[in-house]
C-alpha cells in the first residue's frame, strides 16, 4: 500500500460522470443530457458547491485501507437485457420518481419506459442491468485501494490499483486495469474523491444509476483504466467502475429489486461502460467498449458487467 505523501504525488485528478448508457436508453436523436425537458439530477447543486475545492477533509477516523482479491472462480458476465423497473425506485406512471438528468446516468425517463395496468413493467431498451448473463471462468481479481478524502473537489488522496480478468470458453483472457486517474468530482452524482466506503449507492440513492438495486457498498471507485483481450490492450482510457456491495442477485441470478438484495452475502461488481465523457463540453460521447467478446447475433458486447464471488476481503483505518 502506497503511503499517503506518495498517494498525493502519483495519483493525477480528472472530473468524470458515470453510466451515460444513452447507447442504450433512446434513440440517437433522442441522446441529449436532458432529453425531452428532463430536470437536471438531483446533486448537480451540491456538485457545484465541491467542484473547486483544492484542500478537501479527511474521512471521520481517519483512511481507511481496503484489500481484495479472487484467486481461482468463475464470474458472472451480464449481456444486454430489458431492466424490470422498481416500483420502490422508479414509482408508478401516476407519481413516477428517478427519471432527472442524463438516461441511465441517474434515472430514465418516461419515454423509455413500458408500462401495464398503471404499473412500470421495464425498460424498452437493452442495458447492462438484468437477467441476462455467461459464466466465465479463471476469474482473477486484484484490488489495494485507499479512501481518505471524504468528499468531491478539485484534488484527492484516494488510491485505487486494480487488476482483474477472465476466460471465455474459447481460451481468450479479457482483463480489465485501473486507475491511472481517480475520478475526483462527479457531475451528476457524488464519487466522494474517486473512492468511498461504507455508503448506500444506485437505486433509490440517485448516486450511480437507478437501474441498479439500492445497495449498501462496503468499497466503490470511479476512475480511468484500460480493457485488454489476450494481453493487449484493445481499448484505453475507458471510464471504470467497482464496487463491493451486499448480494443483489436472487434465484436463476436475476437482478434483485430492493426488497430482494440480501445483506448477508457480499460480491464486487466490475463495470466499464459504453461512453466517453467530453470534458469540454460537458456532455458524453457514445462509445461503445472495445471487449472483443462476441454475442450470439454476432454483434460485440459494447460494455463489461463482471461480477466476482469468491473473495478475500481485508481492510484497516491507517
């Protein structure tokens, strides 16, 4: 583990957003941060309040040290699918609720929404959030991270060092490596320095997408990282997310709604989305991840959703 002074030397700062699945959401013409009058999302006022703070606080107690790795195991890898929508979450079309800001990065609007005898039903649209999924094997995971900043601003302490990858059942390895920058500022939701712990993100929360189960996330990290299949890199930088949580996965490994996550079992969760934020200008460019894994029509998966179970988890205060 990196001490502190090295953390502040090595680690370089970028402002980034999360989930921009606008690939995914609505149709191209459709794909403004703001479609069809959407409000802005609910933390874009205090995201301002923390954009240029330069010397942020500490965590209460102090850094906290998180470690975790998979060494032999399969993963679970989701492929695109309709998200069932969450009464609790995304209420009903009479008082509907997580629909502001960009589709997908905190809810989705009604235009993307099926709906049945005043109920939500699910997503028109395919997503990295559902039932469907391939088991891989050999998964492999690396992680020695860091949480000391407590909150977005300008610069952080957090650290994040991430190895992980996978076989398909043709013997290709696809790996995923991060961060090379901790994402330090959020610009629809909070990412608390890059790095938080001990925090309820996704569903209800609006801080990650929606489309996920509220959960309660013992370690989670936004940053920039690189995607490689046999060794090479086949798409860099890309924007990473992880995050280790309560299980959200029920019978058949379909995706939980709130009132069926179970909080005595644990699993990390490996995303690499199917967007590039324009810093510029504010807003997300669409494309699609470079995975070199190929779906059944033929088709390349645009994103990664890796899933990891067996774990050793470790953790301090420094």
């Amino acid at each position: 583990m990196l001490t502190r002074n090295q953390i502040a030397s090595r680690t370089t700062m970028i402002t980034v957003p999360f989930l921009a699945l606008v690939l995914w959401l609505l149709p191209p013409a459709q794909a403004a941060p703001q479609a069809a009058g959407n409000a802005p999302p609910p933390a874009a006022g205090y995201l301002d309040a923390h954009k240029n703070v330069d010397k942020p606080l500490e965590i209460l107690g102090g850094p906290i040290s998180i470690n975790i790795e998979q060494a032999s195991g399969g993963v679970f890898v989701s492929l695109p699918d309709q998200r069932e929508l969450d009464e609790h979450v995304f209420g009903t079309p009479s008082a509907p609720r997580a629909f502001a800001g960009t589709p997908g990065v905190n809810g989705v609007p009604m235009m993307a929404r099926n709906s049945e005898n005043g109920t939500f039903t699910n997503m028109k649209s395919m997503s990295p959030f559902g039932d469907k999924h391939v088991v891989m094997g050999n998964g492999k995971l690396n992680i020695s991270a860091l949480d000391a900043t407590a909150t977005d601003a300008a610069t952080t302490n957090d650290e994040v060092r991430l190895m992980a990858s996978w076989e398909d059942g043709q013997g290709n390895t696809y790996e995923v490596r991060c961060c090379e920058m901790l994402a330090t500022h959020g610009m629809e939701f909070p990412t608390f320095g890059g790095v938080v712990t001990n925090h309820i993100l996704h569903g209800f929360t609006r801080i990650g997408t929606a489309l996920m189960p509220s959960e309660y996330t013992y370690f989670a990290f936004w940053g920039m990282g690189a995607v490689l299949k046999n060794g090479e890199v086949v798409d860099k930088p890309r924007l990473i997310h992880g995050m280790l949580t309560e299980y959200v996965r029920t019978e058949g490994y379909q995706l939980a709604a709130d009132d069926e996550v179970t909080p005595t079992r644990r699993h990390f969760h490996l995303m690499v989305a199917p967007f590039m934020p324009d810093m510029q200008n504010s807003s997300f460019q669409q494309k699609p991840v470079a995975t070199g894994f190929e779906l059944p029509n033929g088709m390349e998966l645009p994103f990664w959703h890796v899933m990891f179970e067996n774990l050793d988890i470790t953790s301090a205060r420094n």
